[in-house]
C-alpha cells in the first residue's frame, strides 16, 4: 500500500494492537472512544513514515521500533534535528494547527505505529479534554527538551554530548550500531564533520571506544557515563 511517507503495512493483527495499547496505557491518554479508530501501521527501516510539506493524515502514536526527525530546509538541505524510540507521538503540531508536516520522518529500524485518521480526530474529537491535555503535555514536553538540548550545545565541550549521545544509544550488548551518517550525527550534536572525527578518536586513545565502521563498541562504559553528564535525558 502507497503512503505519503514510503510504503506503509496496515497489520490487521487486533491482538497485537490491543497488546500496544495495553503496553503503553494509551487507553489513559486518548481513550476508547477514539481508540475504536486505532490502526496498526508498520514501516520497515529506511522508510519515509511522513514526508515534509504534506498533509497529515494520521496522528501517529509511535510504540515500537526507532524513528529520525529531520527538518527540511528550502534550499533542499536537511538537517537531523532528534530522534525518537518507545513511545512517543508524532503530529502534535500539524494536528493542532491544520499545517503541512514540518519534517521528514523515517525509521531507521523495523517500526510499529499506532495510527488514527487526524481528520476524525479534527471534527470529532477537538473538543475531548483528554486529547486536548495530552497534546499540550506533548508539545510542552517536546519544547523543553529541545530548549535544554540546544543550550547543552552550546554550554558543554563535544566530548559530553558525544558521549550522551552514545549513552542513549548504548544496547545491552555493549556496541551501537550508528543508523545516520556522521554528518547527520555531527549536525545533530552542533558541530563540524572534522570535530567530530577528532572526538572519536581521542576518546579510542583513552580507551572509552572502539570504532569499527557505523559500529562502535564501548570499553568502558563508567568513563562513557561520566563524560555524558545526564545531557540527553530525553531521547532526541
């Protein structure tokens, strides 16, 4: 099935849209009155979920897997701008305001997403004060970290978000295998290709990582936790 994002999957599985919802409590955020219009949607990795300048046409509820956010400016040139895993939402302010996306959006591993028809939410469900508190706390949410992390560009030395960075991306098998570029890791921590590369390497001189290709492996994690300072404590 064509979508305005890449080539989405409806999965017509009820029992695991029903164990998502139950997974994350949406039945306590939107309730099952606009729940009874939920979808399960599945886009695979490097597939578009929304596109830049389109319209919204479903409020996503992201529930498993991992998406890139990237901001799309009018020269053509893209910008990372954060990443989201587990449960977050997707289409506060398109929602809210009736406008076209505002970034382009793609998994960057097998995702799962909850979907429901932002045209029904609009003319049924805009005066719900459940949905309408959700959205607020969402998009409050959203500022606030963004507000944090681009100060925390500013006020920290690269080697503090880099190694937030790596901590938020660490799994339990001690590696993290880098799913963007390092110039979109470098636009995203606010700072240069070259800076980046030099950061890395003295961080494997210290003996912190290993890098081996879009792996890197970490050697001592006490010294990675250190170095991040709680920076990111949302996932960007």
């Amino acid at each position: 099935m064509s979508f305005q994002g890449g080539f989405m999957r409806r999965i017509s599985d009820r029992n695991l849209l029903r164990m998502y919802i139950e997974k994350h409590n949406i039945e306590e955020i939107l309730g099952e009155d606009i729940l009874r219009y939920a979808q399960l949607h599945f886009f695979e990795r490097n597939e578009f979920v929304l596109e830049a300048q389109t319209k919204l046409e479903y409020y996503y509820l992201l529930v498993d897997g991992q998406i890139k956010i990237s901001y799309l400016f009018e020269n053509g040139k893209s910008m990372q701008l954060k990443f989201y895993k587990d449960f977050n939402t997707i289409g506060d302010l398109e929602l809210l305001k009736n406008i076209p996306i505002t970034c382009d959006i793609e998994a960057i591993e097998n995702t799962y997403l909850i979907a429901i028809p932002a045209a029904i939410l609009r003319k049924e469900y805009f005066n719900n004060i459940k949905l309408l508190h959700y959205l607020v706390d969402s998009l409050s949410e959203k500022l606030y970290a963004t507000i944090n992390n681009s100060s925390y560009n500013f006020v920290y030395p690269l080697i503090n978000r880099l190694s937030s960075y790596l901590v938020e991306h660490i799994t339990d098998k001690n590696y993290i295998t880098l799913n963007s570029s390092f110039k979109e890791i470098a636009q995203f921590l606010g700072t240069t290709y070259r800076h980046l590369n030099r950061t890395l390497k003295e961080m494997e001189e210290e003996l912190i990582i290993r890098c081996d290709g879009k792996k890197i492996y970490i050697l001592d994690e006490k010294r990675l936790n250190d170095l991040s300072k709680n920076l990111y404590i949302k996932s960007l």
